[in-house]
C-alpha cells in the first residue's frame, strides 16, 4: 500500500479543485437545458432552493467522511463504525462508487470530445479550411474516438502529476480562465438582438409549473450531478483538505460557485437561442418546446456563431474552448477516484495506476461509441438517475448514523473552533440523519417511476 497521500497546500486550491469538479457539462450544458426544458425561471428556482438545502449537506457529509478518515470511499466508509456487518456494507457502497464515477468519466470523455472537436473546426473555420471545418464537425467514429483518447489522455497527464502538481495546480490555472471566458461571452451575447427574449424566459418563473412532478425531480437530479455528488469525488478530495480549514465555509463557497456559475451559464445559453430565434434558426422542435439535447449545442447555436461571420466564429472558438475546459477540470476529479483507491489498496504507482486505468475506461468509451444506440443513454441513466442519488443517501447515513457524534464535532471543530455554538452544529446532525435521506430516498422512487 501505498503511504504518501497528497494534500491540497491551500484552501483557494482545495476550491479551486472542488469547483473544478463541481462545474463542468452539468453546469454549462445539463443547466440551461433543463431550465430551457422546464419552463425557464420556475426550474431556477426550485433548483437554486434544492441546491442549498439537498445538495450542500450531503456535499458536507462527503467532506467531513474524506477529511476525517484520509482515504478513498472504499477504505473511508468501513473506517467510520465497529460493526463488521456494518463495514461489509461501507466497503461495497465505496466499491459502487468507484465503478461509477468510472462510468460517468466513459460518457463524459464521449461528449467532451464532440465538443473538443468544435475548436479546431471553429479555427479552421476562421482560417476558411472549409473541408476541415466539416470534417471536424460532423461526428464520426473516427472523429469521435480520436478526441476521446486525447480527451482521457489529457486527463490521465494532470492526474498521474498528482494532487498539488496535477489537480490543484490545473485547476488553479483553469478555474479563473473559465470564469473570465464566460463572463466576456454573456456579456457579448447580451448585447445582440433577441437577447433579452431570452432573459425574460429565463429569468421570470411561472409559477404554474412550479408543481410539475419531473421539474422536482430533474432539479434535485441535476443539483447531485452537478455538485459531484455520491461517487466519492468529493470525499477524496475531502481527504486531501487541510484540518485547519473551515469544512462549513469552505463547503459553501463551493456550492455557491457551482450555483453561481451554472446561473451563469443560462444567461448565455437561453438568450443566445434566442439570438439564434431572430436569426431565423429553428430553436424549437416538433413538440413546441425548446431544443434541449445534444441539438442545442452542436447544432443551433453552431448555426448561430456561423451566420454572425468572423465575430461568431470567435464567439464559437471561446464557447468550445470554455466548454472543454469545464469538462477537463471535472474529468480529473472523476478519474482520481478509482486512481486513489487503485494507490491504497495495491502496490503501484500513481503514474502507472493512473494511465492503466484511464486505458481501461477507454476501452469502456469505445465500447459505448460502437454500440451508441444500445448504451449511451442507458449508461447515463444508470450512473447519474439512479446510481448518484442512492449513493449519495448511502453516504448521509454513514455520515449521519456511522460516525460518532463527538468525532464528528471535532472534525467539524478543527479548522472552525466556534463550531458548537454555531447554526450549522444546531442543524446539520439531524438534518443528515433524517431529512437528507428521506429525501434522497424521495426523488429516487420518482425517479424510478417517472
Ligand atoms: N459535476 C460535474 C458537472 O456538473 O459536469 C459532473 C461530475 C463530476 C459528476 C464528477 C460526478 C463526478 F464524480
């Protein structure tokens, strides 16, 4: 086994990782088109209240369980109690979690190397290389598996380098880029005609649907994915924090980011179909609602940077490179779990772990792009529906009725030495133990019969 852990050296990096993790496709794409497909402003609130009472308790649970036993989800969970049975059931909940963020990093490397492909097709696009352009446009096996292995070897290169050289130092560089870039494109996209159609749609909820049984449960659905919840992404990076890091604080600034941008996202996305609208492409389909899958960004808003001449393929080229960044510092996080558990359960090195495994979640990638009809939207399904919300009741329990109460006062205490006079001690406890849960549990019948 492997002894030498790594740790976060500071806590802009430990958020900048975390953030890195939590803001991804789910922010940029799966935000702004579950809120296109819900009726726009009633979706953004709902999820912006589910976020903060969901998503960020159960973001702590996986927090105080990572940083307090320092390993990975399979080695954490059995740490927490004495009970053998009890361990058997931690350590194939830690084992579930591995083989599932490695199922999302094999769907996730699939859409990022669409969209990867979109950069080089806008470059050639400036420099008029038509035939590229297309080339690089339309999917392809081909296509599509060479951006996948360039994607999971991108990947695989930041994460072999370890926590402080790879992750945190990527994700410090990477984190404030995406920011810049998608700030400068809302505000571009804001000033161009049939904008504020758009932000009207997004911005004004109607209350009416409101009540709507699949807006609530693809809110809470998307504020798990987004937070990266469940899979044990935030429970190692959790290990890797600092005891003199304030976990309550520190925990909120991440899911405030995570909402803040994915907020962010749809005042670029839904105005800009918008902008696309008056510019006569079609932006909705058959059945009168708006364009929300894949079609959305690989093909109307495409449309939309190629009819705005030399300006939109530049908007076109930041938008993709935004995109693929996003995906890249969500990657990793996914990655390095299967990594870290691969480093504490056997002798190898992270290097050799880390490329081995990518290896293999290639191959799943591979197997998913040459039987696509079949598996991609089952494996998506599976993973993200079903697997992330019942994971992430698992690991609320655990952290709820698992660990003691005064172990979990101290982890709490260290790094926040007011924390048993503060609200979060009054609350959280029971809130994990109870209310969490239940609704966890709640969404995920739904889910189940919806
Ligand atoms: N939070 C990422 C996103 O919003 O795109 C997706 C994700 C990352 C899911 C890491 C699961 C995970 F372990």
């Amino acid at each position: 086994m492997s002894s030498e852990r790594g740790q976060f050296s500071s806590r802009f990096g430990f958020i900048s990782a975390a953030t890195g993790s939590a803001v991804g496709l789910g922010n940029i794409w799966g935000f702004p088109t579950q809120t296109a497909s819900h009726g726009g402003g009633a979706f953004v609130l709902v999820y912006l209240i589910l976020a903060f009472l969901l998503a960020y308790p159960a973001l702590m649970a996986e927090l105080i369980i990572g940083r307090h036993t320092r390993h990975n989800m399979v080695g954490a969970l059995p740490q927490l109690t004495q009970r053998p049975a009890l361990q058997v059931i931690g350590r194939a909940t830690g084992l579930y979690g591995v083989l599932i963020a490695s199922l999302i990093l094999s769907f996730y490397a699939i859409v990022a190397a669409w969209l990867m492909a979109q950069v080089p097709a806008a470059v050639a696009n400036i420099g008029g290389q038509q035939p590229a352009a297309s080339w690089f446009t339309q999917s392809s096996l081909l296509r599509d598996s060479l951006f996948c292995v360039l994607f999971l070897a991108l990947t695989a290169a930041i994460v072999a380098r370890g926590v402080k050289d790879g992750i945190e130092r990527w994700s410090s560089r990477l984190m404030p880029a995406l920011l810049l870039l998608i700030l400068g494109l809302t505000a571009v996209v804001l000033t161009l005609p049939g904008a504020m159609e758009g932000l009207r749609l997004y911005l004004v909820p109607d209350f009416s649907l409101i009540a709507h049984p699949s807006l609530l449960t693809s809110a809470m659905g998307q504020a798990f994915f987004s937070l990266s919840l469940g899979v044990g992404t935030m429970l190692v990076y959790g290990s890797y924090m600092s005891k003199t890091d304030n976990l309550p604080l520190t925990g909120a600034y991440v899911a405030l980011i995570d909402s803040g941008i994915a907020f962010l996202a749809g005042l670029l996305i839904i105005p800009a179909m918008f902008v696309a609208h008056q510019q006569g492409i079609e932006i909705y389909s058959a059945d009168n609602t708006l364009i929300a899958g894949p079609d959305l960004i690989l093909k109307t808003l495409p449309t939309l940077f190629n009819s705005l001449g030399l300006s939109g393929a530049l908007i076109g080229l930041v938008f993709f490179l935004l995109l693929s960044i996003a995906a890249l510092t969500s990657s990793i996080s996914m990655l390095e779990v299967p990594v870290t558990y691969a480093l504490e359960q056997f002798t190898i090195s992270r290097s050799r772990a880390t490329w081995l495994i990518a290896s293999g979640i290639f191959a799943i990638s591979l197997l998913i792009l040459f039987n696509f009809d079949e598996l991609f939207g089952s494996v998506i399904n599976i993973t993200t529906k079903y697997s992330q919300p019942l994971l992430g009741a698992m690991l609320c329990l655990f952290a709820g009725w698992a660990l003691h109460r005064d172990k979990l006062l101290s982890e709490i205490s260290a790094g926040y030495s007011a924390a048993e006079q503060g609200l979060f001690w009054k609350i959280w406890p029971s809130y994990i133990r109870f209310v969490c849960p239940v609704l966890v549990i709640i969404i995920f019948v739904q889910n189940v019969r919806t």
